[in-house]
C-alpha cells in the first residue's frame, strides 16, 4: 500500500513536471498531448478524495514551475524572498485546487460511456480554467491552450472557441490515449483533423479577406533597469534615453511611435519638466505618440495610464487601466489585507479605470491595453467590439528579470491576435517587444534587456470574427454541458 500511494505520488509530480516545461521557455510544446497520462494512472483506481490529492498536487507542483518568477519579482520589489516564495506556494496551490477537482469529478464521471466521459471531462477542463480565468479577478495565466503558440496551423479555431478550445483538445487527447479504446482514439483524432482542416483554410485564405491602408509603427524598448524607474537621480538619464531611441526611429517616418508601459518616470501630465522634455520629442520626430505614464485626477486617484499625443504635441486621448494586477497595483479586500500587505510598485495603490478607450490615427483605430490586461481575452475582445483595428499592449517586464515570464507574457498575445484577427503591437520596457500579425505570425520581435528600436509595417483590421461577435460561447457552452452531465450522472446513480 505504501509503495503504491508512494508511486502514484511521483505520477502526479511527473504530470506536473512535463505540464510544466510544456510551457515557454522551455517550449517543449509536444509534451502537452501526454502530460496527463501519469496522473490518469495514479488516479484510476483511487477514490474521490485521494484523486483530488493527485489532482492538487500536480496542479501546485507544474504551477509552482511555470510561476517561479513570481519570487525575483517580489525581491526585485524590495520585499523579502520567504514573502514571495509564501506568495509563490500560495497561488501555486489555489490553482492547482482546479486540476483536483477535475480529477475528483473525472472518478465520478468514468462510469460513463467513452464519448460521453472524455467530452464531458474535456468540457469540463474548460469550464474549471473559465472559472478560475474570472474568479476573484481572474487570473487565466498558463491556461492549457498556450502550450501550443507555435503550432499555428491548429491554434487557427482560436477565432470561433477562444484559447479554451485549444485546451478542450488538450485534455480530449490525453484521456482518449490513456483510455486506448479505439472509439476515443478515432473521435480524439477527428476532432483534431477537423481543427488542422480549419487552420490550413484560414490560413490560405486570411490574405484575401480585406485590403486596407497599412501603417509604419515604431516600438521604443528602453530597457530601463527596474531599480532606476522611480528613483529621482536617474529621471534625466531615462527622458534621454527615450529621446534617443524616439528621434533614431523617427527617420523611418512612422505614423505612430510607442512607447512602454510606465516609460514616463513620473506623472507627465503634472511635471511641467517632464512634460515639455516629452512635446519637444514630439515635435522633433513628427510622428503620433502613444506614451505610458502613471496619472492622477482632481481626486487624488492614481490610474496607470497610456497618452496619445498629436505630432503637433495636443494630448488626443488618454486611456486608465481596467484591469489592476492584484498586490501589484491594488490590494484586494482593502479593509481587511491593506494593514498589512502594501502594493509592490513604489507609487502606491491604483485605482481602476472605466473606460475602454479606442485612440484614432490617420482613421486607423486602435487600442492600448496595459500589462497583464493582455492575458484576460474577454477585455481584449471589448476593445475589439468598440472598434479597435490595431492592439497595442505597452508593458514593462522589468520585474521578471530574465525568467520564463517576459516570454510566456509575450507569447500569449499571439491568441490576441488570432481570436480578434487583429495585429498586436508590444511595447515592453525590457522586452520582449513586437509586432504579431493577424493569423498569430510574429513578424519582428526584440531580445529581452536591450535597449533598441524596432519598426515595422502593420495592417488594420475591422472585420469580427466569430469569437469577437460571441465571446467565450464555446467556453460557456462547456460549462453548461459538463454541469449537466455531472447532473445526469448523479442522478443516474
């Protein structure tokens, strides 16, 4: 009995390893379709309780890898190691409360016929990272389906099911191999076949659906060291280098120069230094200029914010950030936590935003979401519904230092990019910066940590795809359908 519970154990940590490093950097991407299976063994003869075990500890264990970054993040905020470690273990856990439950109701739900319990199981994958993509805040990082960035052909039905169609295919492969049943096998198979077949056609053909005027974009990456941001002395030596880079790219004649999240080191709208060093830049490149910089209202408010500017130097608009990052910019549940736990950003607590600004250029619509609000699909997609043709997400992933985050944040945009068929633009501090195109093709990108430039050519988009006009229908669809057939099976029994 020892040595069985012993092995099941190390199953489920081996699950949780290979989801894990199926997961940028390490992009082994291919072990995603059998991470599963050792789980699936140590659970197959267990109880509801002890597959909940199983389930929890390969769901802490591949997060506690994919979200390591968490730690350097904390230290680089000046807080002490343990915190961010506690912090770590802390969230890792949270989200592994889901893969229990997943494994919890998969030992209820086995007694159901093949395709009826690998659909209804997959269905309910998606409805468990739906949750948990909105529950307290949301927080849909490492969702399943990312694993596959690179597989573009497959990813291709992200413009009808979202990224959680992705992850329904995912799970749907893993339990059709453990379960070696050749009817699972061949309705896992179909199901795959048809989302390579709508790839391949959507693929061929995305180029001749629209033809509208492009634009030249730049993207500033200062690569300003966290630990300078905020700090007085160095405010000098980070405005020159923005200007720097802002009048270098300005001899490629870009409409439209971007700059990254924060990249003001103060509050340019209210430090008339700060604010006339950015007009003369402005005037100086002759190009539009979407700036990030922290603001604040009559009231006091603080809001993190991005600028559009006129080449004339006239502010066109201004867009606050919707969605705050927990600890990092708010702290939830003030009354009770905010005696305790300060925010990790030196200019205190944010307030949220109301508005889901759409800037213009030259008639070219577009929007400019801050940070993580790039993860969260169903705020991209509310852009994309107010007319955005171009999403720009400004960043600054300073924080991460050279962990796997800068890479797993960059390429989450490219399911952005296809769910909408709209171009990405990235503008990070740090890096990784960018342009994605459409179909999820990564036209230019930069390295992390170097200071640099880059210009491309960006093509607009005004056409709604399924998944804009619908939302996460698929999503909720899963939802209702695994409810359901818990529902029926209990009753069954």
């Amino acid at each position: 009995m020892l040595w069985k519970n012993l092995k099941n154990i190390l199953l489920s940590i081996l699950s949780g390893a290979i989801i894990a490093i199926s997961f940028p950097k390490f992009n082994l991407s291919f072990l995603i379709w059998v991470a599963f299976i050792p789980l699936l063994v140590s659970i197959n003869k267990s109880d509801k309780k002890t597959a909940f075990f199983y389930g929890l500890l390969t769901g802490t264990i591949s997060n506690c890898v994919i979200l390591y970054w968490l730690v350097p993040t904390f230290t680089t905020a000046g807080e002490p190691f343990l915190l961010g470690l506690f912090c770590l273990i802390l969230l890792s856990t949270y989200i592994g409360i889901y893969t229990g439950i997943f494994c919890f109701f998969l030992v209820i739900l086995k007694s159901l016929p093949t395709i009826f319990y690998i659909s209804i199981a997959s269905s309910l994958w998606v409805f468990l990272e739906y949750l948990r993509s909105h529950l307290f805040t949301g927080f849909p990082w490492a969702l399943l389906g990312y694993t596959q960035w690179n597989f573009l052909t497959l990813i291709q039905i992200a413009d009808i099911t979202g990224i959680y169609g992705i992850s329904f295919l995912i799970i749907l492969v893993n339990l059709a191999i453990f379960q070696r049943k050749s009817k699972s096998i061949i309705f896992a198979a179909s199901i795959f076949l048809i989302f390579l077949i709508y790839g391949t056609v959507r693929l061929k053909f995305n180029s001749a659906l629209e033809s509208r005027p492009k634009i030249k974009v730049s993207i500033l990456q200062g690569n300003i060291d966290q630990y300078k941001k905020w700090n007085k002395k160095y405010e000098q030596e980070i405005m020159d280098t923005y200007k720097d880079l802002a009048l270098k790219s300005s001899k490629e004649k870009p409409e439209i120069i971007i700059w990254p999240e924060s990249a003001i080191p103060g509050y340019l709208l209210h430090q008339k230094e700060l604010y006339d060093q950015t007009i003369e830049i402005i005037k100086r490149s002759g190009s539009y200029h979407l700036i990030g910089s922290s603001d604040f209202d009559y009231r006091e408010n603080l809001y993190n914010s991005a600028m559009l500017f006129s080449p004339e130097g006239d502010l066109i608009g201004k867009y606050n950030k919707i969605h705050l990052v927990p600890f990092g910019e708010t702290i939830p549940l003030q009354s009770l936590l905010s005696k305790y736990i300060n925010v990790l950003n030196e200019l205190g607590d944010f307030s949220s935003g109301k508005d889901y600004t759409i800037f213009e250029i030259n008639k070219t619509k577009l929007s400019a979401s801050i940070c993580f609000e790039s993860i969260f699909p169903h705020l991209i997609r509310k852009f994309v519904i107010n007319g955005a043709e171009i999403l720009v997400n400004l960043t600054n992933d300073g924080w991460y230092l050279k962990t796997s985050a800068p890479y797993q944040h960059f390429y989450f945009n490219i399911f952005r990019a296809i769910e909408n068929r709209r171009p990405v633009v990235r503008a990070a501090n740090t890096g990784i910066s960018g342009v994605i195109n459409q179909n999820g093709e990564i036209e230019i990108k930069s390295e992390i940590f170097e200071k640099t430039f880059l210009t491309s050519i960006v093509e607009p988009s005004s056409k709604m795809t399924f998944y804009t006009k619908c939302g996460d229908i698929f999503a909720i669809f899963c939802s209702i359908f695994s409810l359901g057939g818990i529902i029926w099976r209990q009753l069954k029994h």
